[in-house]
C-alpha cells in the first residue's frame, strides 16, 4: 500500500490524483499503524516546518517516521517534507525537525523575490533511478521560501538555481525528498513518482 501521510496540511488530494494518473492506488492516513504496515511511505508539505512538526508531533507521526526509514523503507519527502527531514530550520527561529538528516534549513539569500514560485530546472548531480526518461535540466515546479542545506553533500542529489544553487532533491538508501512539486510538475513530476514507486515496489 501506498501511503501518504495526513499531518493536518492541505495539497494531499493533488497527490493522490498524481498517483492514480499512474496507475496506482493510495491511502491517506494520520494513524501510526497504517506507517508501520505500508509499503511505500510519502510525506508532502505545504506551509512552514514548524507547523508541520507540531502536526507530525500531534498525530504521534514522528516516531514513526523515524523508524520507517531506520528500516530502510521506501520512503518520499516533498516539499516540506523534505525540510523537516534535517536537524532544524530557520524559518520562525529555530524549530527541530525529525534529525534524519544532518543539516539546517535556511531562507533564500535577500534581494529574490519570495516565495520562489514557478517552474525551475533541476540539475542531476547523482545518476539515480530516479531520474529515469528525465533529461538532465528539466523543469518542475516549486513553491518555497526555505531550502534544505545538508552537512553531507554526497546527499544531494539535485541542484537549482535561485540566487545561490540549492539542493532540490536528497537521496539517502531508500529515501528519496524533493524540493519541487512532482504533483504541479506535469508528466515529468509523474515520472518521478512513477520511478519511485516501481524501485519502491521492485517492478
């Protein structure tokens, strides 16, 4: 089972739809349980990372998460999914985050217009599954203000450029995070989830 985890934020339903358009089915769901039985995990993100972790703190979540991925599990972080993966963020102060992740979350460099908002490339820095049928440089869609900066940079595997180069996507084993959309990024975004699923699934 595919399961997308349900923290209290909004744009789950664009995920799920995202994954029906390939073919597959999925469950929304705030239960620590339903983490531990599934297959394939997927935590999406909108809004800050602070309110995210007070949601994932409130549903008993971070536990779970923690140890799904100790486990080596499939599992996608999106957004700020992604940035709650790290030790902390900036954004409000300073926040913990689920300390997967060594690293911090900062804000983009002043002078850029925030939030960064629209279509930007993603260069390929680690050749991944993936990336499969994604030529290098595509376009995806992001909405952000805050960006991932890992300690370990063999983790970046995706870079953008918004002022400065940010990391837009980390793999870790079989955790894989994104700091675009893949659900507002057309058939690329598909094929990303598409790739994921099936190393996820082993087909």
């Amino acid at each position: 089972m595919i399961t997308i985890i349900d923290y209290g934020a909004g744009n789950l339903r664009s995920v799920v739809n995202a994954i029906s358009r390939i073919g597959y089915q999925s469950k929304i769901t705030s239960a620590p349980a339903d983490l531990y039985n599934a297959q394939v995990v997927i935590l999406p993100g909108v809004g800050a990372a602070g309110d995210t972790m007070a949601g994932l703190k409130k549903h008993g979540l971070v536990e779970p998460i923690r140890k799904i991925i100790a486990e080596g599990r499939p599992f996608m972080g999106i957004c700020i999914g992604l940035q709650v993966l790290l030790t902390g963020t900036e954004e409000g102060g300073w926040h913990d985050c689920l300390d997967i992740i060594p690293g911090r979350v900062r804000k983009l460099p002043p002078g850029l217009k925030i939030p960064h908002m629209g279509w930007n490339q993603v260069r390929q820095i680690t050749a991944h599954p993936i990336y499969k049928g994604i030529p290098d440089g595509t376009n995806f869609y992001f909405v952000h203000s805050y960006y991932a900066e890992p300690e370990d940079e063999s983790l970046v595997a995706g870079k953008t450029d918004y002022g400065i180069p940010f990391c837009s996507v980390i793999i870790h084993n079989n955790l894989i995070a994104t700091q675009f959309h893949p659900e507002k990024s057309g058939e690329s975004g598909l094929k990303i989830y598409d790739n994921f699923i099936k190393q996820a699934i082993g087909t």
